[in-house]
C-alpha cells in the first residue's frame, strides 16, 4: 500500500499542499481564482501543523475512525487499502472526529459530513505531493518506509 | 495547474527550440515549467514579505491564518501586491528618464532643439519637487480637476513615491486609498515616460516613419553582430551608433528602442524568445540594460562564447564615447576570435514601418472617421511576452480580430516588434489584415501606413490627447480600450494604471495579484469607473481563447461589458 511520506526537514510550511487541495479537491470550480471566493468556504483535506509539519490522513491499518463509525460510513477500500468516508451515509455524528489521534478529520458543519483525507484515490496521484515545492511530501510503498525507519 | 502546450508562434524561434533540447540547454519555457507549480498565495496577492514577522499569508481556506502578523487582511494583501508592483513600475521610468537626462547634460550629443531641451530639462528637475507644472498645464483641465479631486495628482516624486511606499510599512489606509497612491504614483510614471519622448524629439529630431528590419534574418554573416539588449542611455546607444558605423561593426537590438534619429536599429527579436539570437551562432558582443533582460543570457552566451557587456555596471565607464569605443574594440576582438564558428542564420524577416507620431498620423482626420462610423474604436495594444502564454499568439491573434472589425491598432515599443514579425507593420500587407473600411482610413492617412501603426516614445498619449482637443470631449466618452494581452512586467503595471486614470478602459492579461480579495478587484472596476470613467478588467478565466478576449473587448469598445468574465457584477 502506497503512503504519503513527509520528510520534515524539508517542509518549509508553504501551506501549498492545502491550497492546492482545497483547490482542486474540496472545491466545486477546480480554479484557484474562483475557489477562492466560494461559499462555504472549500475545506482543504490536508494541512500543515505547527510551522513544518504537513499532515494528511495515515490510513491507519487498525483504523480508529473505522471503529468508531456507527453505521459504516468510514470504509477501507479493499483493494488500495485506503480509508474513506462514504458521504451520503454520513450522520454527521463526529465520532470519527473526536478518535482520530491526527486530528486529520474535519466536521462540515455546512455540508453536515465528515470531510477527510482519501489520498486522492480516484487520482492517479495525490496532489499534494505533486504541487510540494520542495518534495517533503513522497508517495511510497509503506513497506519500504518501515525499512528505511528500521535501518 | 498548467503546462506548455505550445511554447511560441514564431515558427523561426520553434527551429532553434529543437537545437537547445539536444544541446540540454534550459530555456525560458523549460525553466517555467521546473517552477509549476508557482505560490498561489502569491499569484492571487495574498502574501506579504514587507517585514521580518512575516512572510505571511492570508490562507483562502483557513480561518486561523486569515490576517497577516501585523493585521493586514486579504483586502489590503491584494491591493498592497499591487502597489508593489506600481511602485516598481514607476522607479522603470524615472530611471531611465534620469538616465537620458543625464546623458543630454553631459553634452556628449549636440540637441537638434537646444531651446525646447533646456526647457524640458529644467521640467524633468522640477518633477522631484513639483510633480509635472508644465506638463499639467498641457493636459486637459478636465482630466487635471479630476485627479486633484481624487488626490491623485502628481506633487512630485520625492513626496509622491517616498508616501506611497510607506503605504506598504504600515497605517490605517483602506483599499481605495492604497489604490489611490497606486493611481498617483503611476502617473508619475506616465509623466516621466511623456518627458523623455520629449526630450528624446528635442535632441534627436522628430520621429519620421522609418523602415526597421525585424526577426532572428536580420543578423548579418561576413561582419561583427554587436546586440544591444533592453533599455539603457539613449546617448551611449547612440555613441555605439555612431561608432559602430566608423568600424563597420552592425549593430542589432534585442528589446531596445529601434529608432534613435538618424541611426535605426534592426530588431532581431522580442522578449519571449531573447535567448534565441546567441543559438544562431551569430552573435559576436552583447551590451545589455536592465528592463526586459533575463539573468539567464550570461549562462547561454557563456556556452557560445558571447561575451557579454553590462551597461549599467556600477564600475562601467562613464564616459559614453569613450566606453562606445571600448565596446566596439571588443566587439572586433570577439569576431575574430569566433570566425570559425557555425552561423546558422535563418533567412526570415520582415520590413516594419515605425516610428509614427502625431506630426505624421493626423488626429482630426481619425476623429472624423470614428465619427463617421468608419473606425469602430482604438485600441491600444501594449505589453510584451509572458512565458504564461505561447509567445506572440494571444497578441497578434487579438490584434487580427480587431483589424477585421475595423477597429484602429496603436502599438508601441515591443508589442510593435512582437506584431511587426507577423507583417503587420508591413505596409505592403495592409490589406491582407484590415477589413475594408479600416483599410480605406488608413490609406487616407499617408502613403505607407501598415494595418497597426508603431507610436512609440510618448507618442499615444501625444495622439490620444489628439483626438480628444479635437473633438472636444474627455477621453472617457471616446471608444477607446488599452488592451495588454500578455504583459509581464512591473513597468507594464503601471503604464496600464495611467491608462486608466487618463480615462481609457484597460484589459490587462494575466491576472495582476489581486484575485484574492474581492474587494479590490471591485476596486479596480466600480471604484475607478467612478472616480476616472474607466475600469481596470482583471479576468480571471484562464482557459479562454484569444478571441474570445478580443469580443470581450470589443463589448468594452460598444460600451456593453460587465464586470469580469462571468459577466455578473462580483459580490
């Protein structure tokens, strides 16, 4: 399963990984001029903590939000193991919210669903490690993260 | 996010692309397309680097981060991005105005008009304290009245610029009155750029219409090439000039003005595709300004072995005949030293007449067709290449749909190189472009007169004040539109603010840092609209064929244009 690497001595805090998807993610016009002056306001996926942290959803194997869902909004897709929230299911109860221990999972009070970090599943590739100026945010294989953690 | 899909309409450039990718030599397009993609925060304006706080950033998604450090929220963000740029813009003008200006006071070149310089020289000292007296007193009363009622009008640059810049410090100002500086400091600029048309006439003599040979052919094999690059002192051009014709160097330019009476001065090609001239091989020296000069040609020339020659260095040699001199030597030197190399000169040009002013293009008898219903409008076509767009194609696509309804094209300086290359500067092309009526107007006007006509050196603003002494109305009420189809640089900003204070609806393309804030963009539409009578359309469509663009303006021209692209007021 492919994740979302950040290597933290590179991010610069930018803020373009949630400009970007809240442009072409969240957003209903896709353009960046446009976007901007929606309403309600597109809610970006990702965000960067503190001043250099970029944080995204780590699709947890033993997932919390999973867990915690009362009516199986939260889902695994089987086959690229990513955590999704299938939205018109959505109570918009915030259990999800109040367990994720990254605080990646945004309640909308506008659209009343619990907006969150997919890793661009039905994007080739995740626009936030794409749009990166400095490459901190990586797309790869978590088995070859967990041996570069190990050596 | 975009990429090129099509880097230039000049099929002469397109030949040398090729050549510089099996070289693996980056050019302009190849280094845009590393920076993709570029700071949003920064293309819409809402990012501030004034003080060391910072940088901030007013976050369009993010309630925690909506004001900068020290407050400014995305209103100010944007209108300040502008200011910046105005700023900027105007120290272009000044500068190379004091450049020239100095040049005429050291006595190196004898004025045609001794009298009339002195005169504007002592006008152009007078412009730190007293912001334009004279020049005022030649404007319409009208226009004069209605910048003192706004505050915009000029009181000179020492207090003008120095206030303007604190705007960016600090203080309570709103929108409207940083726009209000920005208006103000730009026509400082339109001012000086007025001036050194001026002084430029009373030195070298009125522009005649002259025929300058334009694109990468003009570059000659069995002599020296000596390229002049961007703008510097019109006295050391002229030095060069007039030494290179001793020594039989030929003397090309490369964004640089192409007619100093009586010398002219091919133009080989235009901003977009500046790097192109060295892969020739044909190129023996380059002496190069400041304005419209990429850092990018030392590294190219270097692998040519170009020397190149900085004319505003700070150790340069400051007397002009003399460091004329030097340049020429070393312009031989490299000649030698390069004979044996691959000239691969491509034999494509074209004849471009320029040079028009109002002595040679009457502005009673374009007043009478407009009002005879035989011109539609003017258009003033203004701004160089932009990267951002394939080079020349959003230009000279515009300027053909409004030859076809029969709207009269002014140009100047590198738009006109920009269309020249296409033949619009051609007289004997005229009527492939123009429609029928237009056609005839022209023909009216002079013997060789090209579709577009090339009114460089103040001569619009010379022209357009023309037209409006002539019919005794304001610029506002005449259909007339400035259009910069791809503008990119800071001067352009400002030439396009002028524009709109003098009354002329503006389009300028891309979209200026402002579309952050909503504010400031209806700022830029109803606030101007009332205060001068014009707008300032910043579209924010990106994804819009250059006709489309054109019918845009071409509403503008009838008087039937919204606000924006959507064509719905913004909220």
């Amino acid at each position: 399963m492919k994740v979302i690497i950040v290597d933290k001595t590179k991010c610069t805090g930018c803020h373009q990984c949630e400009l970007w998807c809240g442009t072409e993610i969240a957003s209903v016009s896709k353009e960046l001029y446009q976007a901007i002056h929606e309403e309600p306001h597109p809610v970006p996926r990702v965000y960067v903590e503190g001043k250099d942290f970029a944080l995204q959803c780590r699709h947890c194997e033993e997932a919390p939000c999973i867990e915690a869902c009362p009516n199986g909004t939260m889902r695994r897709d089987p086959e690229t193991g990513l955590v999704y929230v299938n939205e018109p299911t959505c109570i918009a109860c915030w259990m999800c919210v109040m367990v994720c221990p990254f605080g990646i999972i945004n309640p909308s009070a506008s659209m009343k669903v619990a907006i969150k970090c997919d890793r661009c599943r039905n994007m080739g590739h995740p626009i936030c490690a794409e749009v990166c100026p400095t490459q901190a945010l990586r797309l790869e294989e978590r088995k070859d993260y967990r041996k570069k953690a190990f050596q | 996010m975009e990429f090129i899909q099509k880097k230039t309409a000049d099929i002469t450039v397109e030949r040398f692309l090729t050549k510089a990718a099996e070289s693996e030599l980056s050019l302009v397009w190849d280094r845009y397309e590393g920076q993709l993609p570029e700071c949003g925060f920064c293309e819409t304006g809402l990012s501030c680097r004034d003080c060391l706080q910072g940088p901030c950033i007013s976050h369009p998604f993010r309630d925690s981060n909506k004001w900068g450090v020290c407050g400014k929220d995305k209103d100010i963000l944007a209108a300040q991005s502008l200011l910046r740029l105005v700023l900027k813009g105007t120290m272009v003008y000044l500068d190379q105005l004091n450049d020239f200006a100095k040049g005429v006071e050291s006595g190196e070149v004898r004025p045609k008009n001794k009298e009339k310089t002195d005169q504007i020289l002592k006008e152009i000292q007078s412009l730190a304290h007293h912001g334009g007296k004279q020049i005022k007193k030649e404007l319409p009363k009208s226009l004069i009245r209605r910048w003192e009622e706004t505050g915009i009008s000029p009181e000179g640059f020492a207090r003008d610029l120095f206030k303007a810049s604190q705007k960016l410090e600090g203080g309570v100002g709103d929108v409207e009155e940083t726009l209000l500086w920005s208006f103000k400091s730009s026509l400082l600029g339109g001012m000086a750029h007025w001036l050194q048309g001026n002084l430029k006439r009373s030195v070298f003599g009125d522009p005649v219409p002259t025929k300058v040979e334009v694109n990468l052919g003009v570059l000659k094999k069995g002599v020296p090439n000596l390229l002049l690059y961007g703008s510097f002192s019109l006295i050391l051009k002229y030095k060069i000039a007039e030494e290179a014709k001793k020594k039989g160097v030929y003397v090309t330019g490369v964004c640089t003005d192409p007619l100093i009476p009586p010398f002219s001065f091919p133009q080989v090609t235009n901003y977009g595709s500046q790097e192109i001239p060295i892969l020739t091989g044909a190129v023996d020296l380059i002496v190069a300004g400041n304005q419209f000069v990429n850092p990018s040609l030392t590294k190219i020339a270097k692998e040519w072995e170009v020397p190149v020659i900085s004319a505003e260095g700070l150790k340069r040699e400051k007397d002009p005949s003399h460091f004329a001199r030097q340049i020429l030597e070393k312009a031989k030197k490299s000649f030698d030293f390069r004979r044996n190399l691959l000239r691969e000169i491509p034999e494509v040009k074209e004849v471009a007449m320029m040079g028009f002013s109002r002595e040679t293009v009457d502005a009673k008898k374009v007043l009478a067709a407009l009002n005879q219903g035989q011109l539609k409008g003017i258009v003033i076509l203004s701004g160089s290449n932009n990267v951002k767009y394939t080079q020349d194609q959003e230009m000279v696509s515009m300027a053909q749909e409004f030859l076809k309804n029969d709207i009269l094209c002014i140009s100047k300086g590198e738009t006109s190189v920009a269309l020249a290359k296409y033949g619009h500067l051609n007289p004997a092309l005229k009527e492939n472009y123009c429609n029928k009526e237009l056609s005839n107007v022209l023909s009216s006007l002079g013997k060789e007169i090209p579709s577009i006509l090339d009114l460089g050196d103040g001569n619009i603003v010379d022209f357009l004040f023309g037209i409006a002494n002539a019919g005794k109305k304001e610029l506002k009420d005449y259909p007339i539109v400035a259009v910069f189809p791809e503008a990119h640089r800071s001067s352009e900003v400002t030439e396009a603010m002028w524009t709109v204070a003098m009354g002329i609806p503006t389009y300028f393309w891309p979209s200026l840092p402002v579309t952050g804030s909503q504010k400031t963009m209806e700022a830029l539409t109803k606030f101007c609209f009332e205060k001068f009578g014009s707008k300032l359309n910043v579209v924010t469509e990106k994804k819009i064929d250059a006709r489309v663009k054109a019918s845009l303006v071409l509403k503008a021209l009838k008087g039937e244009e919204g606000f924006g692209m959507s064509g719905k007021p913004w909220k």
